[in-house]
C-alpha cells in the first residue's frame, strides 16, 4: 500500500518576525502555571520564526470499509485545532472500535515501549515491584503488553473515561486516574513513581510539553521516563516545534533528569516512523 504525507510543514525564515505565545502559556510578564513553579521558572515556550503547520496523516487506498473508517477515525484524533475537549469526545466516543482501529494499522507502539521497560528492568523479580504509572494510557495496550512481560504494579492516566473504563477490564492496573497531565499538578505526591510509560500520547491535541515537568515531578530519582511516539508527530506539531526541544533540555540544565537514549524504530502505525525517547529522572 502506498503513503504519503499529504500535509507538510513549510519553514519561512525570512520573516523573523516573533509569535506571540500559543494559548495557555506564559510571557515573562505573567504568572507561571503553577506546575512550571517549582523549577527554577521554566517556560514552556519560546519564541522562534514564523512557521507554518499542517499534520502528516494517514492516507493508505483504504480497501475495505474497516480501515477507511478506521484510518478517517486516526487522523480525527490529531486534527489541527480540535483542541483537548474535543479530542477527548472523540476517544470517548470511538473507544468501543479503539483497538479494531489500531489494530487495523498495525499498532506496534505498545509492544515496543514494553520492551524497552523490559530493558530497563531485566530482573524479572525487580520488574514485579516497579511501581509503572502508564500515562496516555488509553484503552491499556500498553499495560497489557507489559504484563506479559512481568510487570505487576501499575497504574494508569487518560482522560478519557471511555478509554479507561476499557482499560479498567483488562485488569493491569491498580488505580486509573481519569485526567490531563501539564496543566496543574496531579493529584499524585511527588516521588511516588519508579517509571512512567507512555506510547501514543503526543500529538496534536494531545500531551504539552509541559507535561514533563510533572513527570519529572512524581518519578523517583534514578526512575526512568520513556515516551514512544511517531517521529512526525514532534516534527511537525505546532505545539512542540521550538517548544519541545528546549523544553528537554532546560529540564536536563536544571538537572531534573539526563536523556539516555533515542531509538527509531519502523511502523510505530503501519508505514509510520516511531522514535522512544528515554530519560533518567536526578
């Protein structure tokens, strides 16, 4: 089957003119969200050239009704301006045919995110009593992955209620936590984690980049973040480009965690490039 990127962002830099920040960030004038706080005032923006954005999507010759509908449904997820409320109307509202729809492209995210925690933890008796907090955790693909590998405690975050209550059914997880992360502090005391995982949870609409502070926040130091993702997904999303990188390493310069490792990997969705990001939490 063909792919194609049917959207592409264009770079402009002979207008150096500055934006002003996206919605629900600070400028150095106003009060800071209450989770950039507590670290030494990190923005969770920056200013940068002009960009113009519009997302890579799925576009196979669908041949059968499932995975047109299935791939109409994907890309609905990551639609440009369809905000966080309605993103999560979506997921609640398709979460019955979540995992037909993923499964119809071949979604490998959650296998690979457990097997670099595998990794991570190679003592089958350690891995039993890690304690796993699965943020975007959806429908639980990836705690379900993960339990045949041997993890034992887990928990999970998403708010979406639909996607959860699924989740709840596959019995992986101890608590579930219906809620958004980057906002405002979760509900969680800090240090309360050995590692957070996460697959699919960037995007559009999706995770910000000030998400990372609270995860910073609620891992134990020496505990690991991994974040699995499509690689476009950071390239081309106007919320993390010139916001996501900085944002990676004044977390590091502010020795809240060092980067250990980038891996890409093939077919995080089918045809789709994926990348693992993993970082130790100091």
């Amino acid at each position: 089957m063909e792919y194609e990127s049917v959207f592409r962002r264009q770079l402009s830099f002979k207008d150096e003119e500055k934006e002003t920040a996206p919605v629900g960030a600070t400028t150095p004038n106003q009060a800071r969200p209450q989770v950039a706080d507590k670290w030494g005032g990190l923005q969770i923006w920056s200013s940068r050239p002009k960009i113009h954005f519009v997302m890579a999507v799925l576009a196979e010759n669908a041949d059968t009704s499932l995975m047109a509908e299935a791939q109409e449904t994907i890309n609905r997820y990551v639609e440009p301006g369809l905000g966080k409320e309605r993103s999560v109307q979506t997921y609640n509202e398709t979460c019955d045919k979540y995992d037909e729809y993923t499964g119809a492209f071949e979604y490998c995210g959650p296998a690979y995110a457990a097997k670099v925690m595998r990794d991570l933890y190679p003592d089958k008796i350690q891995r039993s009593r890690v304690r796993i907090l699965d943020v975007a955790a959806g429908t639980g693909l990836v705690g379900a992955e993960m339990k045949k590998l041997g993890f034992k405690n887990m928990d999970a975050l998403d708010p979406s209620k639909g996607m959860m209550d699924i989740a709840r059914g596959r019995g992986c997880y101890n608590k579930l936590y219906i809620d958004f992360i980057g906002e405002y502090d979760l509900n969680i005391s800090g240090d309360t984690y050995d590692a957070i995982v996460m697959s699919g949870g960037m995007g559009e609409n999706m995770i910000p980049v000030s998400a990372f502070i609270e995860m910073t926040r609620i891992v134990k130091p020496g505990g690991f973040i991994v974040n699995v993702t499509r690689i476009e997904h950071l390239e081309n999303c106007k919320d993390y480009v010139g916001n996501l990188e900085p944002m990676l390493d004044k977390l590091q310069e502010a020795g809240r965690w060092t980067e250990v490792d980038r891996i890409s990997f093939p077919n995080f969705l089918r045809g789709k490039e994926g990348i693992a990001l993993i970082h130790k939490v100091l």
